[in-house]
C-alpha cells in the first residue's frame, strides 16, 4: 500500500563522525562521507569523502573520492580525486590520487604516485551501464554444433 521512499547516499554529505574522545579499531566501508577527530584503528573504503580533523589519528589504510588531512594518518592513503594535507596535518604512508596539495607546515613522509582518473559524467555512466547490460544479454548458442552464434535475449 505505502511505498518506501528510497533516499539517495550524497557523497559530499558527512554522514560518519568518529569524534573526539572516541576509539574505534575495525573496518569502515561507507557510500557517504567520513569525519574523523577520535582514533581509528583499521582500513577505510569510502566512496564519498574522508576528512581527518585536527584532533584525528587514523592508523590505517584509506581509500575515498577526496581525502582532506589536517590531523595524523599512518598508512598508505589513495584518493581517487584530491588529497590535501592542510598546514596541521601529517601523513607517513605512500598515497596515489589524482590531485595533490600541501600547505605549508603539512608533512608527509613517504613516496606518492600521480594517478590520472577521470571521474566520468553521468551521461558517461549511463552509456557504460547500457553496453554492460547489452553484453549481459548476449549469450552462446544453446545448439551444441560448436557454432559460435549468438542469440539476443530479452
């Protein structure tokens, strides 16, 4: 009768705050963004953004579509687009990312690989996810004769 409405995930939106004062050890996996300003121990994959606050201290491995650092990472730290490490911020790990910026007083220590991913329009997406299902349609004949012809199923 009543239809749940389906929210959509904003990756620019801070929808985990892992806060001051606060311990966490395991994995966190999120579509949205992440705050950190307690400690964390363990990896995060992120789709959204991720943003270690002043007070933070990130002992792991992160992966996320922007990565802004103005507290402590130790790690190897992948951002898809941009990493910044602002002027309090201290990264001791390898990073690959798009984009990178340090503020003066930032420090990193370790090597850095420029990577260049585009991130593609939403007309792009649609066209891949088309092509996808029309490779998905496709399939081998089901005549065993080792003919390799192709039959279109809908």
């Amino acid at each position: 009768m009543f239809k749940k409405k389906k929210t959509k995930i904003d990756p620019n939106m801070t929808d985990t705050l892992i806060g001051e004062g606060t311990q966490f050890d395991g994995k966190i996996r999120s579509a949205a963004g992440i705050r950190i300003e307690g400690q964390l121990t363990g990896d995060i994959d992120c789709t959204g953004d991720v943003t270690i606050g002043e007070t933070g201290v990130a002992r792991s491995n992160i992966r996320a579509r922007h990565i802004m650092l103005a507290g402590h990472v130790t790690g190897n730290v992948t951002a898809i687009g941009k990493l910044t490490i602002k002027a309090t911020g201290n990264l001791s790990g390898n990073l690959s990312a798009q984009e990178l910026s340090i503020e003066a007083g930032g420090v990193f220590q370790g090597s850095s690989k420029m990577e260049y991913q585009r991130e593609s329009t939403p007309d792009e997406a649609k066209a891949l996810a088309a092509a996808s299902k029309e490779k998905d349609s496709l399939v081998k004949s089901p005549v065993g004769d080792g003919s390799n012809a192709v039959l279109k199923t809908w």
